[in-house]
C-alpha cells in the first residue's frame, strides 16, 4: 500500500515546510524513516544512506535527523515568542486546524471535531496547545496528554531600558528572567528578540518577530586583575553594553533624534540607537513602533559536539528539548490516520501542552495555572453535549506527563547524585521520583511507563534526589490540582541546568520523540490494566 508520508524539512531561510513522500507501508516505522536528510549533516549523511543501507545505519540515521532539526529548531527560535510561530506553522503544515479562543465555536468546526481530527489552540502567543481527538472518543476514554514548559532563562528588556552613557558606551537596562542575571551570561555573544509591537492603520494592534541576526550586547566580566569577587550586583553590575558613541553625534543623527524625542512615546525609554536599529531589522517604520517585548539571547548556534558527536551542545535546552520530541511525536501519530486507521472510527484524544513562565512559577494566564488545558477539555465536552460535570470522569481516565529536563550524571560531581538514580546520555527517557511532592510520579505510572517503553525497545531511566538535596519545580504539581488525573514526571537528561548554554546525548531528541510517540500509541490499552489503582 502506497501512502504519503510527510517529513519536515527546514530549508536556507529557516522557512520550515514539509515535505510530501511516497513510501511503502512497512517502512513507516521510526527506525525506516525516508533516506531524505535536512540540515547540517545533508551530504555526508545522504552520502553514508546511498552506501548503506544496513538496518543499524538507518537507526542511527533517525537520531541524527531530529538532532539535527532540534539544533536548527534552536537557532532560528530563541525567544518563547518564535517557538509558538514554529509550533503553529509546523502544524499548519501538517493538517492541524486552528481554534481561535476568542471566537464561538461555529457549526462547521463543531463538526469536524465531532468526526475526528488535527486541532490546536494558541493562548497570548505564549502557550499551544496541538491535539488528537477521534470520533468516538467519549470522556471515559480519557486523554494522554504530555505537558511542558517553553520558557527558557533569559533576561528582558526593562519597561524603560535606556540609561545614560557611561564614558560613551551605550548601555541596556535589562532585569533577569527567573536566574537570567547570573555570571552564566558574562562575556557572552548576546543577541536580542521577541516582538514589537505595532499599531494598524485601522487603529488595531499586531505583534511583528524580530531576532538580531548578530550579537549586539555583551555582559563583561571583570578581569581578575582587579580582585572582584565572583559575586556580580545584578543591578550595576551587570548591565549589558550595546555600544559606544564616540564624540558627538552627526549633525543629521541629532536632528533624527530632536525631532523623534519630540513626538514619540518610546524616545525617553529607550535608546534612539536601539529603536532605530529594530526598525532597520524589522522594516516596520520607527514611528509605527507601539512597544516592544524584548529579550536577550545567546547567538552562539546550536551543535554537535565530543568526540564522536555523541552530545549537543546549546542554549535554551529547558525546555525547549521535551516540548520539541512531544509535538514531532504528535504530529508522527497524526501521520498514522492516513494509513489504515480511521480518525473517525479511532476513541483517542492526545493532547501537548506546552505552557510559558514554568521558570518564574507558572502563575500567568499563559502559565500552567492559566489553566489553557481545563477550558479546552470543557470545550471539547460541550462540543461533545456532555456537561462539564463529567470532567472528573475524564480525568480521572488520563494520564498526564509533566515533560521537564533532568539532571545527567555530571561526573566531576558523581558524589552529589544518588547512586543508581543518575541518568547517563544516550540511554533514554528518565522518570523522576520524590516522596515530598515536588514531582508527582508514583510506581503506578512508573510501572506503566517501563511497560510502554519495553514494549517499544525502549528503556526508561530513573532519578532521585539525594537525601541532602531538593529536587526542583515542574508544572505536575500544578496539573495534578488543577484535574485530580495521575500526572508522571519525566524528563531528558541534561548536563548545567539554567546555565546560557547546556548539554546531553544527541540521541534525546529522537529518543524523546520515539518515546512521546509509543506514549500516545499504548498509554490507554495499557492503563485499563490499572483500573482503581
Ligand atoms: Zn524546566
Ligand atoms: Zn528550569
């Protein structure tokens, strides 16, 4: 049987399409994806494809292909603002349908949801949230739902950032975002995004993506010559230079300035040069700018790296890495439906939910306690005509996974870990376990989970904190209130957790996505063996 199989491809510009493949059934496997390799390692790799074509390679080759759109995905999306414009073009492109929050939920998409299908809905910007559902799921079929953050450490721009000239140089007014200010961001190559705001003609708003395409900010440490302690002031020292104005300026350049202070509501709080410098990368006119929601980011790109390119080496890997595998994994279960499962006939519901501010406490409306997850299921019920009375019996029916990175073996520091709780790389998804409810796994899910991966050729990892040490926050907590359904913790393990740039096995990715995609294949056949428990 002949079917098309998408595969996604990112080309020079970063414009992600996907690509239409005819292929055989029997190689729609994982491990038999399409010999057509995107990115960074192309020729090599389709060279290596075109000589081997042994099993064992092609396995390789799927690591090699997430790793490297993870590492493509990174570079060209630094702020929360462009992971949720990938995420919905990546869906768009791939039959998932929007649902506009704001709007009623007409007939004809009434419709369609009743019969099965691609769904997603966007919050603010911030949040998305792409699902499956089938035609005849009803709410004691439950859902299976994995939920992350994409909110990652970094520091933003101040309501007014400008501030006077030191000596000449221009500096920025920033306030970090959860520990953004810490010395992990000195003497880094910082570049700066997000959105400006801009006013229409017809008097309404819109938010235009702007990224600097070079660094134009950098924290400087202080040499050691001068004795300073390795304690910075995150206020007066460390602020970010973005330039130097040597002398006075041009007589045209003032003029500019007079003449844009007198009129615009942005000239006393931030820099003329600053606002000037986004008009010129954003093409939108200086005059037209609103505001702006700003933020500095590491420009050093994504890679490989070790000596056997066994490890990725990038910014921003919490959590960008677990909400990347679960919507490729979504998305490769879409691709099911148009084999020899019918959306209509299928009683499923699989949900991603990737939510904003996981890092400064969730508590924002795009945060997990905006709760975007509860008023889509109670849309879903009311499109279904079940009252939203029955929400425990879907929840209760659900398995949540709280999707967050873990801590990797450090080996300079192998005392500070548990013994036979520490993940290694390259091996698998690792469960988290804590007896004082700052995860919420318990042997149930635990149990389930090592019976889903095994029946995939998976493994699954596990950690533990020390006794003398604390584990950190993840949004299960919060889902496990907000819905009573059993929430499991897990996460890929990474190396220097809230540092600017940190590491893990280049396998994850894929390994994430494999492991995303067995979830959302057996979670419900597997959890009716657990009824009551
Ligand atoms: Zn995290
Ligand atoms: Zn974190």
């Amino acid at each position: 049987m002949d079917i098309m199989l998408g595969f996604a491809l990112i080309d020079e510009d970063g414009v992600l399409s996907w690509d239409d493949m005819t292929t055989d059934e029997e190689n729609l496997e994982p491990n038999n994806l399409p010999n057509k390799l995107p990115c960074r390692q192309k020729n090599t790799l389709e060279d290596t494809v075109e000589a081997d074509k042994d099993r064992e390679t092609i396995v390789e080759h799927y690591y090699d292909i997430f790793c490297d759109k993870y590492l493509d995905f990174t570079d060209e999306n630094p702020t929360t603002f462009h992971v949720v414009h990938y995420f919905r073009s990546l869906l768009d492109n791939n039959g998932f349908q929007y649902i506009d929050e704001q709007l009623p939920i007409t007939k004809d998409l009434a419709a369609k949801i009743n019969n099965g299908g691609f769904f997603y809905t966007i919050r603010g910007g911030l949040t998305i949230l792409p699902f499956i559902i089938g035609g005849k799921w009803a709410p004691e079929s439950g859902a299976g739902i994995v939920g992350s953050h994409i909110d990652a450490i970094t520091n933003k721009l101040k309501p007014t950032s400008i501030k006077p000239d030191i000596e000449g140089y221009n500096m920025l007014g920033v306030a970090g975002y959860s520990s953004g200010l810490k010395p992990a961001w000195l003497d880094r190559d910082l570049g700066i995004g997000g959105n400006i705001i801009v006013q229409n003609d017809d008097g309404t708003f819109k938010r235009v993506l702007v990224k600097s395409p070079i660094p134009i900010a950098k924290i400087p440490s202080l040499a050691p010559h001068f004795h300073h302690s390795t304690h910075y002031n995150p206020e007066t020292e460390m602020v970010p230079i973005v330039g130097y104005t040597e002398g006075t300026e041009s007589e045209t350049e003032a003029q500019q300035q007079e003449q844009f202070s007198s009129s615009h509501p942005l000239a006393k709080r931030h820099l003329f040069k600053l606002l000037k410098y986004l008009a010129q990368i954003s093409h939108v006119a200086i005059d037209d700018i609103v505001e702006l929601e700003l933020e500095l980011f590491d420009v050093e790109p994504a890679t490989r790296g070790g000596l056997d390119s066994e490890f990725i080496f990038a910014p921003r890997l919490d959590d960008r890495l677990c909400s990347f595998a679960a919507v490729y994994a979504l998305i490769e279960v879409s691709k099911q439906f148009f084999l020899d499962r019918s959306i209509e006939d299928y009683d499923g519901l699989n949900m991603v939910l990737l939510v904003d501010n996981e890092e400064i406490g969730s508590g924002t409306r795009t945060g997990v306690k905006g709760k975007l997850l509860n008023s889509t299921m109670d849309k879903l019920l009311s499109i279904k005509q079940h009252p939203t009375s029955v929400n425990s019996l879907v929840y209760s029916n659900s398995i949540i996974l709280s999707a967050d990175v873990t801590h990797l073996l450090n080996p300079n520091f192998k005392s500070a870990y548990l013994a036979k709780h520490s993940p290694l790389p390259n091996i698998g998804m690792t469960v988290k376990l804590d007896p004082n409810g700052h995860v919420m796994s318990d042997y149930v899910g635990y149990n389930l989970l090592r019976t889903i991966t095994g029946n995939n050729g998976l493994q699954i990892q596990q950690f533990h904190i020390r006794n003398d040490g604390r584990s950190g926050g993840t949004i299960g907590p919060q889902l496990a209130i907000d819905t009573g359904a059993r929430v499991i913790d897990i996460g890929l393990p990474i190396l220097s957790m809230h540092s600017i740039r940190a590491m893990c096995g280049y396998k994850e990715v894929g390994l994430g996505t494999k492991f995303f995609k067995a979830f959302f294949n057996d979670w419900r056949r597997e959890y009716s063996n657990y009824r009551g428990l």
